[in-house]
C-alpha cells in the first residue's frame, strides 16, 4: 500500500469524478461568486462484528491527504498552480502521511440501484461481509465538503458475524483499488476515535460515538 512512486503534480483538464464550477450570484444586494466541485454522493456503513466484538473500518492511501501533508512541508509545489508545469517532486514523503482510516463506503453511482443496495456491494467488496438489505439501518444523512462540493453522503449501521465473512475484502483491484481491513476492538474505540496519530474521516469518529450512545447500552451485560 505504500509503496508509492513516481509521484508527478499536472493539471487536471477532466474527470470522471470532479466537475468544477464557479457560481455568480447576489445575495442581499452584494455581488457574489463561489467556486465549486460537483461530485457523487456517497454511502458509508460502520460495521460491527457480533464475533469478535470489534468495528470493522478500512484503511486505505487518500492521494488528496498526502498531498495536502506535501503543500505543508514543500509549499512551492503549487506555487505554479496556474502555469501547466509543475515543480518535480524532490525527496516526497514517506506514503504513511497520506493513509487513513475510514468507514467502509463507496460513490452512489449506479442508477438502478438503491442506496442500501449500494452499500451491501460496498461491505461485500471492501470487507468481505455479504449482508442484506435486512441487516442495514440507516442512521441518518448529512453534507460532505460544504465549501467544495456539498454532496451527500448517508451513513448505514450493520451488524456482522464471522460466518457472514466470505472473502478477505480489500476492493476492486481492477479499479485500482487497495484497501486493508483494519478491527478496532469496541473497548478501544472511542480513544481509537480521539487519537490523532491514527488519521481518520470524521465519518469514523461520528459513528463510534453514536455505537456507544445508542447500541452500547443496549449490549448484554457482562
């Protein structure tokens, strides 16, 4: 996974993913204009295995983080940003800087499917857990990237076991993906959630403190 080379900045002209847009308008008599990205919504499951007692997360390298940890330390590579070259990329750091924990998740790309469907493909390809739409609970939805692109993403709950696992997870290698499946223990699970060594989407934070807040008291006691 962090094996990274031949790291190379160039603009990007098109996308499959990211369309960019700028808004003009007047709000309250003041002239305004706001750039934007126009981009899929997206689902996201926090699941929990019965078996081991543990959140099942997913740990991947976010290109978008490591560059950002890249503009902190050589800030002279987007100096240029509006020129079409770009500096090279002398002495790049460490590929760690730029991999993160995050729920399982995926795009909403798919028409004829359902978001619950969605996720269910989600869970089997990145986790290896086939669950059915039966096993979901949709906990709620909210706004990602408010400033850039204002997609939505909803969150799903599901419940596993180790007889549900029917592969090792890890993605679709054929879309270049190449995920680790990461077990975080319930009992260390909210220092996991505050430990900021462990860089993490706010997804994952998020959902741990509902676990303990609305699953937690219910959990038979020991």
């Amino acid at each position: 996974m962090e094996a990274i080379e031949e790291l190379a900045v160039q603009p990007c002209t098109s996308s499959l993913y990211l369309r960019p847009f700028r808004l003009s308008y007047r709000q309250n008599g003041t002239k305004k204009f706001w750039d934007f990205m126009r981009t899929h919504d997206s689902v996201s499951i926090l699941i929990f295995n019965t078996s081991r007692q543990c959140f099942v997360v997913v740990k991947q390298f976010r290109p978008a983080v490591y560059m950002c940890e890249i503009e902190r330390h050589q800030p002279q590579v987007f100096e240029n940003q509006d020129k079409e070259s770009f500096p090279s990329l002398e002495n790049p750091l460490p590929a760690v800087v730029g991999v993160t924990y995050e729920l399982c998740a995926g795009i909403v790309d798919k028409p004829g499917l359902s978001l619950e469907e969605i996720a269910c493909e989600e869970v089997l390809e990145e986790c290896g857990y086939r669950v059915s739409i039966a096993d979901l609970r949709r906990i709620t939805s909210y706004r990602s990237g408010v400033g850039v692109t204002g997609s939505r993403q909803t969150l799903f709950y599901a419940e596993v076991n180790d007889q549900m696992r029917t592969s090792g997870g890890g993605g679709q290698p054929e879309e270049g993906e190449l995920i680790e499946v990461v077990e975080i223990p319930l009992g260390e699970s909210m220092k996991f959630a505050y430990d900021e060594t462990f860089p993490k989407t706010m997804g994952v934070i998020f959902s741990f403190m509902w676990f303990h807040n609305n699953i937690v008291p219910k959990l038979p006691k020991k």
